[in-house]
C-alpha cells in the first residue's frame, strides 16, 4: 500500500484522524445565531396574541381587535380624540387601496367615451339588460 492512500496519512484534504469530526458530530454544534426580532414583528406578535373578552363569557379575540373595539367604543361614548383617531386611520386605509392609475378596462372605456365626446366615434347602444331566469319569480 502506497504512504498516498494509506488511512492514517496527512496532507491537503487529509485531517490527522484525532481532528476529524465525529461521524454524526456537527460542526457547528450551536448552529447560526438567531435573528433579533425587529420592533414590528414583536408589535405584530403581541397583537395577534388571544385574550378574553366580555365579562364571564368564553370568547377571544386577538389583542388587536380588542384594541380596536376598545377604540371605537370610546369614539361611541363622545371621546373626540378616539373619534379623531378612528377616522385619521379609516381614511388612511382608505386612501392606501385607492390606486392612482386606473385598470386597464376602465382606462379603455375613458378613452372610447373621450373619443365618443370628441366625434370621432360614434355612440355605440347597449343592450338593455335582460331580467335573470334564476330567480324563478
């Protein structure tokens, strides 16, 4: 058997065997370092977390809707600055749906009824909607 392949040999690629991992054995046996969580994601757990609520009953709700109908039950009672608060937030997620470039067939019906109101085309009829069998009445 040549010194090359012989088991105990050492060299590039060859470990002494003392050094070696066990097999089985990790080399890292701690693994990666957790990732700190952020501010947002701690928020977001807390608010998804499950609490009572009503007095004597078994219904949970997450923190957040509790939060939100604790909210909007002082808007109800007259508090001004939850009523303030509720509405500063309906309209910002009112205001986050809305899109500024319309869809593509809302953008084709602006246009044939610009061109409709410049005479270029002509008006085009629609049918009458007719009344749905489903109903059965």
């Amino acid at each position: 058997m040549s010194e090359k392949n012989h088991p105990t040999s050492v060299g590039y690629g060859r470990p002494p065997v003392h050094s070696q991992f066990r097999r089985g054995q990790s080399g890292n046996p701690n693994g990666r370092p957790k990732k700190r969580p952020t501010f947002s994601a701690d928020l977001a757990d807390e608010l998804n977390e499950l609490v009572p609520v009503g007095e004597g009953q078994a219904i949970c709700v997450t923190r957040q809707r509790a939060l939100v109908k604790k909210l909007m039950s002082m808007a109800l009672d007259g508090d001004m600055k939850a009523a303030n608060l509720v509405l500063s937030l309906s309209s910002q997620d009112v205001e986050e749906g809305r899109s500024e470039e319309p869809a593509a067939i809302d953008q084709e019906i602006l246009e044939v009824y610009s061109e409709q109101q410049a005479g270029k085309v002509e008006p085009v009829a629609l049918p009458a909607p007719q009344p749905s069998s489903e109903g059965g009445k």
